[in-house]
C-alpha cells in the first residue's frame, strides 16, 4: 500500500481583502493612484481582484479616494 499524500491548496498569495488596510497602501502610491501590474508583479486576475478590493476600501472609507 502506498501512502497517498493531500497537498493543501494555499490561498491565493494575490489575494487581497479590502480590509486589509496595510497591503492597500502598499500597493498605491502617495496620490491614491493603483501601481500598475508591472510594478506590483500581479497577473491580470489578481489585478482586477485588487481593483475591486481598493474601490470596496474606498467605498467603505478605509483608505482615501484622494490624498490630501
């Protein structure tokens, strides 16, 4: 008998929630702006995932919708 090993799926490591607040701003610069894919190595996807989660966070007044 073999032992069948399970790999565990991780979480999308581009995964950003819209409440995480420190992970946001990392990714924009000081004028609010999103970087660009380039410069934050995400695919298209995860890109359109953090576009959603800033406009959540922006919505929800976690982070600015301009800066001051």
């Amino acid at each position: 008998m073999t032992d069948e090993k399970t790999v565990k799926q991780s979480p999308n490591p581009n995964h950003v929630d819209y409440k995480d607040i420190m992970r946001l701003k990392a990714n924009i610069n000081p004028h609010a702006r999103m970087y660009n894919r380039r410069r934050t190595g995400m695919t298209a996807k995860a890109q359109r995932n953090f576009a959603r989660a800033i406009k959540r966070a922006r919505f929800m007044a976690l982070v600015p919708y301009v800066s001051e």
